[in-house]
C-alpha cells in the first residue's frame, strides 16, 4: 500500500506566554504528559485508543511492513507501560480491523470491526476478542461507533444510519432509524437517555466534511430516535458533561473551526465564535504559525474544563500534518495549546505528527494515539473529584441542570453560556425529567439516527490522515 512521505520538516514549535497564561488563569492542577509509544517511520499510526480504567488501554491501528500497512490492536493492564499484541478473530490475508473501541468495565471491553460489520468483545483487558455479534447490517454496509454505558448497556452505529443496542451485554439487536446519515458518535447519560450524531455520506473518504451535523436523541435506550436539532459544521465530535451541558467541535464548509455550546440538553446550541490559538514553529529557520482544520477528539474534564485535539492537514499531502492538543477553562470560549504536551513533544519535529484519538476515563488521566503510532498518557498530579467526566452522568439533583433549576430554570441565562437558554419547563408546567432523574424528554421518538466516524477509517479528519484510514480498510 502507499505511504505518504512528508515534504514540510518541522524544526521548532513553541508555545506563546498567552497561551501559558491563559491556561495558568484557568487554574488547573499541575499535570504532566508522557511519551509511551512512538515509531518515526512513515505508515504507522494508532487510530483509536480506549481506556477502561488507569490501568487498562487498548488500542488500533496500523504498523507499517514491507508488504504496506498491517492492521493491529494492542492492550496494556499497566497504565501503557508495556504493550502486548492482542488475539482478534478473523485472520487470513485481511485481518479484522477494529476502529471503534469502548470499556463497559475495567476489563471487558467492545469493538466494532469496520470491515466485516462485527461487534467484538474481549473480557480480558483487550489480550483476546471475540465475535459478540455480525449479521446485523446489510451487506456492505459497516459499524463505525461504539459507546457501552456500563456493562448491560451498549451500543453501535453504522454508515446509512442504524444502531444496534444490547441491553444485557450479550444479544444485540438492531434498531431500524429511517436515517441515511453517517454515524459520527454516540453517548448515552443513562441507560434510557442518550443523544447521538452524524452527517450525510460522503463520496469518498477524502471528501471534505459534509453538514450538517445532526444530533438526535432517545428517551428509550435507543429503539427510538428523533432529530433534537443540527450543527452548521462538519465531521463534527460532541460530548455531553451532563445531562444539559453539552460541547460541540468541528470545522465549516471552509474548513474552518467552529465551536458550540448547549446547556439545555441539545435542544439548542450557541456558537462560542472562537477560533483555536495558532501554534507557532519554524521552518528552515523561517517563523510561522498554523491554525488546526480538522478536529479529532474531544472531552470534558469539569465544568467548562475541555481537552481538544486536532490537526492542521495540508491539501492533496502537500505537507506533513501538524498536530496539537488544546485546552479550555471556559467552556470553550478560549482555547491555548497545552504546554505540557509541547514540552513533552520537544517542541520540534513532533509537534508534526497527527493526533487522531483522544480518550478520557475520568477528570485526572487522557491517552492520546496518533500518527508515527504515537501513544502518549496525561496524568493530573493533584487528582480533583470530577464525577460527571465518566460516564455515568449524576442529573437527579432537585432542581440542578438537569430539571432547568437555578439561573437556567425555565428559559433564564445560564452565566456559563451567555446567550444560551437554560432547561425550559414542557407545556404542561412541569419538568421534562425522566424518572431516572435526566432531562431529556421522554415523548416517543422519531426517524432514529446515529453519529458517524470513520467509513472504515475515514472521518476522523481530511486528507491525508483520512488516506491513511482508506489504506487500513483496504
């Protein structure tokens, strides 16, 4: 298979003291990165990284041979110290390749093969997969995300728009949306309410982004779906803190990135007009700045405490991606790269590899993979209690965000999202609380749907990485 050969060496990136300050003003906890896989040739890469605790990971990519690109998987039970070659089925000339990986308990967790159509599942940490369930989709047609609330609750979406669900953790069955979007991403708050996203197909895997992002929502554990509202931006990757406070991240038509906030649940969202700091490097000794266009992961680690990743991609490879990790004490109307991976990275040639995954199992430890198969771990050094960074989101507080209580009660300001509604009581005076305590509204669902991410490895960003991903499924 080819291989991308960089044209653009990057000699130094270095971090602004705005950047530094901004960050210092947001009041942080020291916190540190550290470097655990790397390889500099071209061709290797780790798409997806998925942690079931601090000390369980497992990820999925690529390692490059002299036949091409060899699809695998890997686990660590050490917190990344040591890595081991995990067992998934399949074998022959095309191995199983596994995109999308989520924990539903510190040793047991769910892939979804983007080849076959699968669902996998490994009870050992990621040391061995097995088939958890295939036949669902259509022929041709393949599970692209996979989110698992604990370990009865689960599920996956697909490219045209379906979702199978589990509510046991071990038969799945497939919910029929009347969608044709691609599924993005999906989370659920609860085992019976949840939101997922997607956009329309693309033509192919190097096709820019296509909006918009549609979010939907279920009040049924996902047998239903109905459209909750839409995002004016592409490739488009959300994340619910709780049940009313939500963030959005991708790019527009220009390719440009766009930002947004809700905190009544999704029902709207405003735009944080902010645009991500430059990162400042040389190139053969010439000053520069780059701005990232296309957005890779997203998390929030407290109450307007984000984590972004993403690159700057070059068009037709012109250029070897340049990647970041941003972060955000204001709910995202601000964001400075983090220091701390800068100086992990040397601040040079590193800051050029592409950052493709992100993956946050509470307020005090991310993993990141990228491309060069970096995998790298942050760890807060003065751990905070963050309850809602996992999960499980705590929305049963009489009167909090999740009933519209407090400066958001019944359409007020909310003094985090200025512009932004807070929770809005239904039309007959009370709450749209579930009875496990969420906001969401419970109304019988429409027209389902499910979030995109990658047509086998194709949407988590433009270009070449996207290249890189087709290369993987071929």
């Amino acid at each position: 298979m080819q291989q991308t050969n960089p044209i653009r060496t990057l000699q130094r990136v270095s971090l602004g003291a705005a950047g530094i300050l901004a960050l210092a003003a947001a009041g942080r906890a020291e916190a540190r990165w550290e470097k655990q896989l790397s390889k500099p040739a071209n061709g290797n890469f780790v798409l997806e990284v998925a942690a079931g605790s601090e000390n369980n990971v497992i990820l999925a990519g690529a390692e490059a041979s002299a036949s091409g690109q060899t699809p695998v998987v890997k686990f660590s039970t050490d917190g990344g110290g040591s890595w081991s070659n995990s067992t998934v089925p399949g074998g022959g000339r095309i191995p199983n390749v596994i995109r999308s990986i989520d924990f539903s308990a510190p040793a047991t967790a769910y892939g979804v093969d983007t080849l076959r159509g699968q669902i996998l599942l490994s009870t050992d940490g990621g040391a061995n997969f097995a088939e958890a369930a295939s036949g669902l989709l259509p022929r041709g047609s393949v599970f692209t995300t996979i989110f698992m609330l604990d370990a009865s609750h689960g599920w996956a979406g697909s490219r045209g728009g379906k979702i199978a669900l589990t509510t046991d953790g071990r038969k799945w069955t497939l919910a029929e949306t009347g969608q044709t979007i691609d599924m993005a991403g999906v989370q659920f708050v609860s085992a019976s309410n949840g939101f997922a996203w997607g956009h329309p197909p693309k033509p192919d895997a190097n096709a820019p982004a296509t909006t918009p992002t549609t979010i939907l929502q279920s009040g049924d554990g996902g047998k239903t779906w109905a459209v909750l509202s839409t995002l004016p931006i592409g490739d488009a990757i959300v994340h619910f803190y709780d049940c009313s406070t939500g963030y959005a991240a991708g790019v527009d038509s220009s390719g440009s990135p766009q930002f947004h906030a809700t905190s009544d649940g999704g029902k709207s969202w405003k735009s944080l007009s902010t645009s991500l700091a430059p990162i400042e490097y040389e190139v053969f000794g010439r000053k520069a700045q780059e701005t990232l266009n296309s957005i890779t992961g997203l998390h929030a680690l407290g109450p307007g405490e984000l984590i972004l990743t993403g690159n700057k991609i070059y068009p037709d490879n012109q250029g070897t991606p340049l990647g970041g990790v941003f972060r955000s004490g204001d709910g995202g109307a601000t964001w400075q790269p983090d220091p701390e991976y800068m100086t992990m990275m040397g601040g040079g040639v590193g800051a050029a590899v592409a950052v493709l995954s992100l993956t946050c199992p509470n307020a005090n430890r991310c993993w990141i993979g990228g491309d060069r198969f970096l995998v790298a771990r942050w760890t807060r050094d003065a751990p905070v209690n963050q309850p809602n960074a996992g999960k499980v989101k705590d929305c049963s507080s009489p009167g909090g965000p999740a009933a519209g209580g407090g400066p958001g009660q019944d359409g007020g300001p909310n003094p985090q999202f200025p512009g932004v509604d807070g929770g809005r009581a239904s039309a007959s005076g009370k709450d749209s609380t579930d009875e496990e305590g969420c906001g969401c509204d419970t109304a019988p669902a429409r027209n389902g749907f499910r979030g995109w991410i990658a047509a086998l490895v194709a949407a988590v960003l433009t270009a070449r990485i996207r290249l890189r991903k087709s290369h993987v499924q071929d």
